[in-house]
C-alpha cells in the first residue's frame, strides 16, 4: 500500500522518545519521517486505525538464525532458504535492523571442530543482500568464543570477506560465567545431545584444558581485532566485579547477560550498557537460573533487550515492562529494544519517531496484554 515516495500514516497512537501521543500522524518522505504531529492529519493519508506506530526494532544479539539452519541435530537446512525465513521472522516481529550473530570459534563438541556453518551462513547472508531480497538491514555480530582454538582464524577469514560491527567475548567453559556450576552445563549439554555421562565428562576434559591454553591470550587478541575493525566491543556471561574490571580495561561498550546483581551494577555505573533477554522478561526469570532481567529493572540499571532466541520476545518485553514495573513508562521500555540499542551500536539515523531519522516504522495492534505486528516499514518501505 505504501509504494510512493511520500505518504502519511495517520489516525495512529504515536510513541516518542519522551511521551505517547493518543491520536497522531507521521509523514514520510523518500524514506525519511518528515514530519510528525498530533490530533487530525493535515491531509488525507494511511489510516492505521488507533493502533500504535514506533519506530523499528533494532536487535544487538540473536541466535535464531542457527534454529533455521540447524533445525534438527546433525542436520543442515540449505543456507539461503534458512537465511530468507530468518529474516521474514525477524521483520515480522517488528526487527528492522538485525546484527546477525554468528559463532566464531568452534565451540560445542569435537565433531563442530571442522564444520563450516559460518561460511555458508555468512554467503546466504551477502548473496540475499546482494539480490535485495532481505526485508531488515542485516549487520554482523561476531559472537567469538574464546577458549576456541580456531577463534582467531576464523574471524580473520571472516573480516577479510565481510565487514564486522559487533563482536562478543564468550566463555562456554564448564566452571565459567554462565555455567559456574559445572553440573548446570552438564545438564545442559546432555541435553542437546545423546552424549553418555562418560562423554560428557571426557568433553568437559577437553574443554577445560582450551580454556587454559588459550581463553587470556585470545581474549586479548580480540580485543586488539575489534579496535583495529571499528566493531563495537560486547562481553558476555559477566558475573563478578573482576569480569566487569577487564570489561573496562577492554573497552567494552554493552554488557551481553550478566548472571548477577554485582555484575550488573558494577556495569552500569561503569557507563557500559547493560543487555538482558526478552524471554527472561516474558518468563518472569531467566532458564538458566541466573539473575531475572526484571529485578535489573526495577533496579534502573536495565538498559537493552534482546530477543536472543525468540524474536517476538522483544516488542513483548517492552510492552511488558510497564506492567511489571510500574516506574518505567512505555516510551522508556521501548527506548530498551529501539533509542537505546542504536546508540550502543553507534547508529544515530535510527531508533525513534523524530523528523530526519530513517522511517524505520512499526504499526502494532493490542490483542488482550500481546502486542501483535501488522504492519513493518524499513526507509519507508513496507517490508511485512
């Protein structure tokens, strides 16, 4: 419906950065918001039907592009229909801007060692941009395990072929960060898989003997790679005061899913930008028994969401919030999944309803408590 340059939605509930605007109006512009304003529309224009319009979702960290690829253990779907439904789920949960994150570091068991998922995946991804095909703008977000022994090459190779935005420093290690209690990884582990107690103990084995070979000199290299790439720099799992202390020293800008209060305060007041998943949100606690992201926000010291591994969590997050707790209003809570992720990843053309930012635009409709995506625009464009 929206196939000219310029047009206006109206009849709208608007959410800007500071207050919600009952009944309001935005004109678009060769994908720009040209111009927004509250009560009657001064011409005719898209009528939305008093459902909400906020801006586009922007999503720092989400693994749901491997439930596509992988959809079954030890089976690889084709590489571009798994990107292709990836991406038209993300856009039609209101995502239109998405940092793809892709493993780097060969990091679960022996037998991934000699896979090459990241270099399918990364060519699905520039091959479906290249043909205009991708309905959210796709960015890269390095996920680099660092215990990995091949870690370093990879991302090398990697930037060699494609640009890198984001980059993350996990430890998956049993006895670290998220999986301190080596019988939660355990647990974990077995799981995912049909691996035996014995296997599992011979692969826990394995892994600590990575970590110590390799976790301090890799960390460090990495850190030295994001500098000299430009990528926006994201620790992972963060638990103790000394994890945070090493964040700073590292230049760390966004702190991935710290597991405890002490952590996640200590980020904070360090100015680095505190993330947490929307389905912890929803949940009501986090799966893995770690802190609950509405305990950090009732704290004031939540400052990003993300969908992590189910992509309608984080519109449901934001509109969830307010009700959970009451202080943060609903223009706050979606500075959480919106203003907010953009600066953390130096966006500044995106992430709220304001004149002269990209018309990045979400139309959504309340169904009961749920919020429900009708329509998304991507630079003006409809996209879902």
């Amino acid at each position: 419906m929206t196939t000219t340059d310029n047009y206006i939605l109206e009849n709208a509930i608007l959410i800007l950065p500071d207050r919600v605007v009952e009944q309001g109006w935005i004109a678009i512009s060769e994908g720009r918001i040209a111009e927004i304003g509250e009560g009657r529309a001064p011409e005719r224009g898209f009528d939305v039907g008093g459902d909400y319009l906020l801006p586009g979702l922007i999503e720092l960290h989400t693994d749901h592009i491997e439930s596509h690829f992988i959809p079954r253990p030890h089976v690889r779907w084709h590489a571009l229909s798994a990107v292709m439904a990836y991406d038209a789920q993300i856009a039609s949960a209101g995502i239109t801007t998405v940092f793809d994150s892709l493993r780097v570091g060969s990091d679960f068991d022996l037998a991934s060692l000699d896979n090459d998922d990241l270099w399918q995946l990364s060519e699905a991804l520039a091959a479906a941009k290249a043909s205009g095909h991708l309905r959210a703008e796709h960015r890269t977000h390095l996920r680099c395990e660092i215990s990995s022994s091949d870690v370093l090459e990879q991302a090398e190779g990697y930037a060699a072929r494609y640009p890198v935005h984001l980059m993350s420093l996990m430890d998956h290690t049993p006895g670290q960060r998220q999986f301190r209690d080596i019988s939660i990884w355990k647990t974990y582990y077995m799981g995912k898989s049909d691996a035996s107690d014995e296997e599992a103990s011979k692969l826990i084995a394995w892994r600590l003997d990575l970590h110590e070979r390799n976790a301090v000199r890799h960390r460090q290299a990495l850190v030295e790679f994001a500098r000299e790439h430009g990528a926006v720099l994201a620790s992972h799992d963060d638990g103790t005061k000394e994890h945070v202390a090493q964040a700073v020293a590292d230049g760390v800008a966004v702190a991935e899913f710290p597991t405890t209060m002490e952590a996640a305060q200590a980020s904070h007041a360090a100015g680095i930008q505190v993330m947490m998943g929307g389905p912890n949100v929803v949940r009501g606690g986090s799966h893995s028994g770690n802190i609950a992201a509405e305990t950090l926000a009732r704290e004031g010291i939540l400052d990003l969401l993300s969908s992590d591994y189910v992509p309608a969590s984080l519109l449901m997050a934001a509109f969830d919030l307010p009700r959970r707790v009451p202080e943060i209003s609903l223009p706050k809570a979606l500075a959480t999944v919106t203003a907010n992720p953009a600066r953390a990843a130096g966006l500044a053309d995106r992430g709220t309803l304001e004149a002269g930012l990209r018309a990045d635009i979400v139309r959504a409709h309340i169904s009961g408590d749920v919020p429900v995506v009708r329509e998304v625009w991507r630079e003006g464009r409809r996209v879902a």
